[in-house]
C-alpha cells in the first residue's frame, strides 16, 4: 500500500524530470527570456512598460494551466518556463531602467526573497526535492523559487557583464566554470544531488543572459550580431523541437519521490545544512571579492559627469542627422555605436553619479527601441533624440 502511495506521488509530480534534456531545455529558455524581451521592447518598440504588462499576463495565464494541471505536462511546464523566464528578466529590467534601483540592491533583495522562499519551503515541507511537487504549496514555493532565480541571475548578470565590464563571454565563460566545479564536487565529493541542482538551477540564469547577449548583440558590442529576432526564433525552435520529443518519448516523467527520504534521514539533514552554509560563504568570498576587484578597475576621480559625455552627444548629434535626412539604415548603425559606448562607460559613468546615469540611461534606451524598430517614425525619432540630447548636454555641462 505504502509503495502504491509513493508510485501515484510520483506519479501527479507537476515537474519533469532532470535529465540532460532539462538542461538543454532550461538554458535555451533562458536565453530567449533575455532575448525576447529585447526583441518587444526594442525591436518592436512596445517599450519596458507594455512589454512587462503583455509578458506577466502571458505569464500569469500558462502559470493558471500549470496549476489546473493534475500531472506533469511538458507543453505546459516549459511554455511556462519561457514565460517566467521573460518576465523575471523584465522585472529587473524596469527595477534598473525604469526605477533606478542599483544592480547591487537588486542583487541582495533577490537573493534574500530567494533564500526565505527556500527557508519557508523547507520549514513547511521539510524538503526542497523537486521529486516532490505534487501539492498545491509545493508548487506554488516552487513557482516562487523559479521567478526569484530568474530575476536574480538578471541581475547577477547584468552587473558583472556591464556594470562591472567583464563582458558577455567572459561572464557566460565564468559561470560555466562554476556549474562544472558544481558538478565535480557532486560527483566526486559528495556535494548533496538537491543543493548542486539549485546551484545549478540558478547560475543557468546568468549564464542563457550571456549567451543571448553574446548571440545577439552586435559585433560593436562584443557579440556575434545575430540579433535579437534571429536569436529568439532559432531557440523558439529548438525548445519547441525538444517538448515535441519529451511529449512524445516521455522521458522527462519523474518516476521517483524522494520527500520521503527527505523525511528520515536526520543525518542527512545536518549534512545539507553545513554544505549550504559552506556554499553560502564561498559565493559570497568569491562574489564580494570579484566586485571588488573589478569595481576598483572602473574607478575614477571625477566627482561629477561634466565634461565626460561628449562621446555620446556627438553620437546623438549623428544620429539626429540620419533620421532628418531618413536615413535609417546608418542611424540604426549609429544606434548600435550609441549602445557600445554607453555599456562600455556604465561602469566609470555611474560611479561617478548613479542618478543621473539612470536617468540618461533612461533616454537613451528609448532613443534606441524607436530608431531600432522595423518601420521607424521621423517625427517620433526626432522627439525622443531632442529629448535625450537635452538630458546629456544639461549634464556635460
């Protein structure tokens, strides 16, 4: 009876099972989420705003099918996956963008909402074993636990790669790195199988963020220029190849329960608790420490940004002429140059002073999404360059 009980748990498990496909899976759909949500908001011009709206309702739509849900189904599951994936991206973003919370600040509440998710989990469940999502609390703390990774790894991402100037391919190349140090120590040094899966599940983030910025970002920018349609169509395609594959071969269908398991060993449990603890602190010395190092890189004795943006006023001067004589062929090269440069700058600009840096990072991106999108409007361009211009003289003054 009591092994019939385990079999139907496994059974009505809502999450897949990890084998390499889940991988695969999570990290394209990793990278669609960055590139995407690039794509609406600047390719299409919806802006940060409307992007966010039409992508959470999406969102929160597949999120209502997966809880309606009575088992496991990979159409549903990974179309979710994309969608959180999209919208954990833009939550950062309109933090950063829009809000003008520093990466650093977004980066420490995160990964403290991430770390009371898995607390609360745990104290509710006495497991985090994702073997056992078969109630409606387990999935919702999974669900949690999914969004906050997702904003976090944005995060972390975006302040190592940018901010801090290590770039895509190095940022993409470090986390890879890590994951494999992880994978070592699980094989071979007894790290707990469900503390490297976390691990793991959360350096994914920041390591799809590059690889899509690494694919679509132009060659200026220090990528490979496929764009962000390109991108996000070709790994649409190959996530979409491989839910195809596991509906069909079923071979991501979880066909154990460890929450059991969980449940009796105490000395296990004392074991997960001091590897985390030790985990904790080594991220944290390595984190901190590469911060460090790489913010003392970026310093400046400057104290206000007068005089230091008289790269981007030419830029934009440049641009305002192509779009006046409807050029927009060069003015979206232009575009491209604006964004280099300005990446490239983030990290001594907004030392000096972060305010204003977000504020003119604020313009700019809008400068961006309307040169960028496939039919541009003249007058609009006009306005928003005008408008941008006026931002970065008031302080290069």
């Amino acid at each position: 009876m009591e092994e019939n009980k385990i079999n139907m748990k496994a059974l009505l498990n809502k999450v897949p099972e990890v084998t390499i496909f889940f991988w695969i899976i999570k990290i394209l759909c990793t990278t669609v989420g960055e590139t995407f949500a690039d794509f609406l908001n600047f390719n299409l011009g919806l802006g940060l705003g409307p992007t966010t709206i039409i992508m959470g309702v999406a969102f929160f739509i597949s999120l209502f099918f997966q809880f309606k849900a009575n088992k496991y189904s990979a159409s549903i599951y990974w179309l979710t996956v994309v969608l959180i994936s999209v919208f954990g991206t833009l939550v950062t973003d309109n933090l950063t963008d829009a809000m003008g919370v520093p990466l650093e600040t977004s980066t420490i509440v995160f990964s403290v909402l991430l770390g009371l998710t898995f607390l609360f989990w745990y104290l509710s469940e006495k497991t985090l074993s994702i073997h056992s999502i078969f109630t409606r609390k387990r999935e919702v703390f999974y669900w949690l636990a999914i969004l906050f990774t997702f904003a976090l790894g944005t995060a972390v991402g975006d302040l190592y790669s940018e901010q801090l100037g290590l770039g895509y391919f190095n940022t993409g190349l470090t986390v890879i790195i890590i994951i494999l140090c992880v994978f070592l120590a699980w094989k071979f040094l007894k790290l707990d199988g469900m503390l490297a899966f976390w691990i793991a599940y959360i350096l994914t983030r920041p390591l799809g963020a590059s690889l899509g910025d690494y694919l679509s970002q132009p060659k200026v920018n220090g990528g490979l220029g496929l764009g962000t349609t390109s991108t996000s169509i070709i790994f649409l395609i190959a996530i979409l190849a491989i839910i195809v594959f596991l509906a069909v071969t079923k071979i991501d269908i979880s066909g154990k329960d460890e929450s059991t398991k969980t449940n009796k060993v105490t000395d296990r449990k004392k074991n997960i608790m001091t590897q985390t603890i030790l985990v904790l602190v080594i991220f944290l010395a390595v984190g901190i420490g590469g911060y460090v190092k790489l913010s003392s890189k970026a310093a400046t004795t400057a104290t206000t940004l007068s005089g230091q943006l008289s790269d981007f006023v030419t830029i934009e001067n440049n641009l305002l002429t192509d779009v006046n004589t409807k050029n927009f062929t060069t003015a979206k090269k232009d575009a491209d140059t604006l964004e280099h440069q300005w990446d490239q700058s983030e990290a001594k600009l907004r030392k000096i002073d972060g305010t204003t840096w977000t504020k003119i990072d604020g313009t700019i991106d809008v400068v961006l999404a309307t040169v960028r999108t496939s039919n541009p409007d003249a007058s609009k361009c006009k306005t928003v360059i005008n408008h941008s211009l006026s931002v970065i003289d008031a302080a290069n003054k």
